[in-house]
C-alpha cells in the first residue's frame, strides 16, 4: 500500500469490494444484510453508496440503521429511482404487543392483568416490552409455575420506570455487586468485549466466569464468537450505554487508561490495526501524551487509505487535546507544530486553503520559537504554499524562502526540496520565471534522493513544466507533462497522471490546438479523485472553453470553480477565472441587444 498514491489505493478497494459482491450475486438472487450503520465508519458508508450506486446483478442490499442516520441523499435517492425504498419501522401495534408477549414467555396463555398493563406502559416499543417482561421476572412479579405463569402480587406503576433506561438501570440495580462491576467494566470496552481484555482490567478475576454465565442467562449479554478468542456482545447498544453512563466519569476515565495499556501489551505485534481503538481509550482515559499519540497515527493511517474525513477529525481531536492548556511545555510545542505539519496534508486534499493559512497564522510565533528547525521548515513551508493559493504571492514567496533559508541552514535535503519545489508558484506570479526554473531543477535534483517521496518526484518535474508554460516553451511543457503522466502510471499514483495530463493541455494551448488540450483536461478530470486536482483541472477547462468559444461549457464550470475557490480560499483561481467570466457575461449581454 506504501508504494501506490492514497486515492488510487481507494479507488481499487472499492473496485474489488464491487467485484465480490457482484460474483456473490452471479452465482444466485442474493441478500446482502448490514446491521447498525449509523455505527459504521464514513469510508465504509461511502464505499456501500458506490457499491450500491453500480451493482447490476440481482441481488437486495438490505441497509438496517436508526433515523438520525441518512444512507442516501435527497438527490441521491431520486437518482435510484424505483430500486430503491425507505421503510420506517412504526410501534408494534396492540396484537403486535400481544404476539411479542407470547413468543417471549412462550406461552398463549398470559395473565389478563399482565396483558392490559404492558398494553398501556410499553406503547408498542418492542425493546422496552421485552425489558418490561424481563424486569417483572426478576421482581418475581411475575413467575412460571408448571404450565403457566402467574402474576404473583399486584404490578405496581410505580415499581416500572417510564423510560427504557430506567428499566435497563432497574435491572441492572438487582444484580449481585460484583458481577454488576464486571459488567460496568466491560461495557467501558466496547459493546463487544474479549475475555483476555476483561481478565486482564478487572481486579475481580475469580467472579469472572460466574458471573458472564448469570449475565447470559438473563440475556444482557451473550456469546459472540469462541475463536480466535472468545467474545462477548451486549445483546442491545442501549444496554451498554445505560451501563457505561452509570459509572462516574472519574472511575471511567481510569478504566479507559487501564483498556488501552492492556491493549498495548497483547496486541503489540499488530497495533496498527488497533490505533482508532487506543486512540479513543487514551482520549477517554488519563494519559494525553498517548491519547494525541495514536490520534496522530490514526490520523496518518486514515489518509493513507484516502479517508480524508476520518484523517481531519483525528488531527482535530489531537490538536484539541495538545492546545487544551494555556501554558504548554516546549515538549508540548514541538509535538503541535508537527502535528500541524501533518495535518497540513488533509486541508491540502480538501483544497481548504482559507483553513490551512489561519490555522497556521495563529501558531507562526511557536514554530519560530521552538529550535525545531527541521518542523519549523516544513511548517513555513506549508504557510508559503497556503499564501499562493490565497493569491498572496509576495507573502508565499517571503516564507517559501524563509522555508528555504532554514533547510539550507540545517542541510536538510527534503526541507529544501519542498521549499523548490512550491517556489515556482509565487515567483511566476511575480514575473520571476528564471528563479521558478532554478527552483524547480534544484527540487527535481533532490527528489532523486527520495524515490518513496512520491509527490516531490513529480510535483517538482510539473512545476517546471507550468514555468516552461508561462515562459512560452511548448517543447519543454510537452516533455514535462508526459514525463509526470508516465511517472503517475508507473506508480499508480492518480495525481500525478492529473498534473501531468495537466501540464500536456499547457502545451497544446501554446500550440492553438484548444481540441486536444480540452481532451487532455476531460481526460484528467476523469481520472482525478479529490477536490483539489479537480479544481485546478476545471479551472483550465473552463478557461479553454472560453478561449475555444464554447460559452455554456465555460460558464458552467467556471461558476462551480469559482463558488468552490471562494468557500475553501483558492482565491488564485478565482484571479484566473473572473477575467474570462467577466467577458463571457459581456459577450451574452451583446448578443441581447443585437
């Protein structure tokens, strides 16, 4: 996976997991159920939104979820037309409750009294029926004797909460304490918890076993699966969740901590598969170095798989943790200037410029301050690069080169890399194309040293291709752009292909031939698989449009261009598309008057 670009490998993930399924359907009708996914992560819901949007074989995807969650949008649901319904599940109604009833007590026979009562209290909500019955039995309100049951003393309004919670913390009020705690504790977990985990957290180890079977035996719980390791699961979410809310936040904070170096120390070998997990325990728990630490990699794991989402919001959740105090070690300042540095990366693919330079402003003093010269490079870098796309040019190259200075100061290649290879952006802006191509060669020098550093190999080859554009030289753009579309096929890396299909329409539009430029931009809006590359791709495409004649092509893009580059702070594309709205808006008000 290190070896091919982020999107690409998510772009095959969700071609092979559609090829699964629909095999699965080739070979008969096939149903497809899932469970709860308003629990599930949003690289999961996306990936079944595609699966679902392109399956063709026959085959009922059966999607269970509570009503706050949303599978589909309102444009989205019209675009599935008649293959797609909704059903939203009502209140049993009263011969609904009564057949309930009688499958939970097995019996047809049922006390009258018991019948009106759970008629009125239950309202026909199937989870608080069955708490209700499960509650009276372990009241011993109500009993089995031989062949039928009995309500055995007068059921009491009082003695039933009102609110499923109440019922759930009802029952759980009865239990013996320690297996009360034992459940406390695992529910602290998850609401699936291995055994190893529980053992290993509690400090009643010999009440374990009885206590799991009496759990089960009263349906709270129950087995989930014995191999690899035996598990268990709440047998409903809420149960968990009245549980886990029962515990003081102090006591659960230390459970949490306790969780997270147990996990540490049974799964050492495969913690990369577990760090959304530590990060969540840690975050819960007491320990904040540890809690940011697996926030970072969680961070870093989710953008290698392209889940940008996901990437932002364990970034945020780390910066939130590092800045909770006022007054931070210098340890403390270290970590958050590299993590800003990190996270530099996802404004980047959301193309949210205006977001990435206020965030860095605010912390400009620290990263000077901090006599980590190495991230205090990268992060000027990165304010540099933001300023650009803020069509800031004199500020972006003042801190490219303050980037520059510093990475030359330290004799680090990959500071000075990133500096060259971003420069040509500002310095073609303010008229300095010679600079731009020293800039350039000297980045396209240095990537040579980083083969895996796959964005400095052909990021700094296709900004020399976009200063050989403005210089004039279609030879030199051509070679350019072909050399990036090749790397990025090599490599499988999407955005590489984008840039250089990109820099090949350069070529072309200083050649007159706006037909081959606008293929080689349809083309790379094809291929291109995040917001950025799509924005700088239509931006052209638009432009060439305009150029071309084609003025309801131009207009539409440009508009989407331009709403877009307004919103995230890509004002520099808006600089570029104004022009050629402006004219195409004079050109429609011409053609009114004659």
């Amino acid at each position: 996976m290190d070896d091919v670009s982020p999107e690409f490998w998510k772009s095959r993930l969700q071609e092979l997991s559609l090829t699964i399924i629909s095999n699965l359907a080739k070979k008969s009708p096939t149903v497809f159920c899932l469970e709860d996914l308003h629990w599930a992560d949003l690289p999961s819901v996306e990936l079944l939104r595609n699966a679902i949007f392109q399956i063709r074989q026959p085959a009922i995807v059966l999607c269970v979820y509570r009503p706050a969650f949303t599978l589909f949008t309102g444009h989205q649901t019209e675009a599935l037309a008649n293959i797609y319904h909704e059903i939203h599940l009502q209140d049993l109604s009263p011969s609904e409750t009564q057949d309930m009833l009688e499958s939970l007590l097995q019996f047809r026979s049922i006390p009258s009294d018991l019948k009106r009562f759970v008629r009125e209290k239950a309202e026909g909500n199937p989870f608080y029926l069955e708490e209700m019955v499960n509650s009276l039995i372990e009241s011993a309100t109500l009993s089995q004797d031989a062949d039928q049951w009995k309500v055995t003393r007068p059921i009491i309004e009082s003695e039933i909460s009102s609110t499923i919670n109440g019922l759930i913390s009802g029952r759980l009020d009865r239990l013996e304490k320690e297996t009360k705690r034992i459940l406390q504790e695992a529910s602290v977990i998850g609401r699936s918890f291995l055994l190893e985990i529980l053992e290993k957290i509690t400090e009643l180890k010999h009440h374990i076993d009885r206590s799991l079977r009496g759990l089960e035996q009263l349906d709270l719980i129950r087995t989930r699966s014995l191999q690899p390791q035996l598990e268990y699961i709440f047998k409903h979410a809420l149960t968990q969740e009245v549980v886990y809310n029962g515990l003081l936040k102090k006591e659960r904070r230390k459970i949490h901590e306790r969780i997270g170096l147990v996990m540490e120390q049974l799964f050492d070998d495969r913690l990369p598969e577990l760090y959304e997990t530590l990060a969540f325990h840690f975050t819960k728990g007491l320990s904040t170095d540890k809690a940011v630490e697996y926030l970072m990699k969680s961070g870093e794991k989710s953008l290698k798989r392209y889940a940008l989402d996901e990437a932002h919001q364990n970034y945020r959740k780390a910066f939130e943790l590092l800045t909770q105090v006022s007054d931070m070690s210098l340890d403390e300042k270290k970590r958050l200037i590299h993590l800003l540095v990190e996270w530099a990366m996802v404004f980047y693919y959301r193309a949210d410029f205006k977001g990435l330079n206020e965030l860095f402003s605010v912390h400009e003093d620290i990263a000077a301050d901090i006599g980590d010269d190495e991230n205090a490079g990268m992060f000027f870098a990165w304010l540099g690069f933001a300023l650009s796309f803020r069509a800031k040019q004199q500020e972006s190259y003042q801190y490219l080169h303050k980037a520059l200075n510093i990475g030359e100061k330290i004799k680090n290649p990959l500071v000075i890399g990133y500096a060259c290879t971003w420069l040509p952006l500002p310095c073609v802006s303010l008229g300095l194309l010679d600079e731009g191509i020293n800039c350039g060669n000297r980045a396209k020098e240095i990537s040579r040293s980083f083969e895996k550093d796959q964005y400095l190999n052909f990021k700094s080859r296709a900004m020399l291709g976009y200063v050989y554009f403005f210089q004039g030289n279609s030879e030199k753009t051509h070679k350019a752009g072909k050399t990036v579309l090749d790397y990025g096929r090599r490599h499988s890396n999407i955005r590489s292909q984008v840039m250089g299909l990109w820099i090949m329409s350069f070529g072309y539009i200083l050649e007159s031939d706006s037909s081959s430029a606008i293929e080689c931009l349809k083309e790379a809006l094809e291929i291109s698989e995040d917001p950025f590359y799509s924005l700088f791709v239509k931006l052209s495409l638009g432009t060439t449009y305009a150029s071309a004649g084609k003025a309801a092509e131009a207009e539409e893009i440009l508009n989407e261009v331009i709403s877009f580059s307004k919103k995230f702070g890509c004002e520099f594309f808006v600089q570029f598309a104004i022009p050629y709205f402006e004219e195409l808006e004079k050109n429609k008000a011409g053609a009114a008057e004659d």
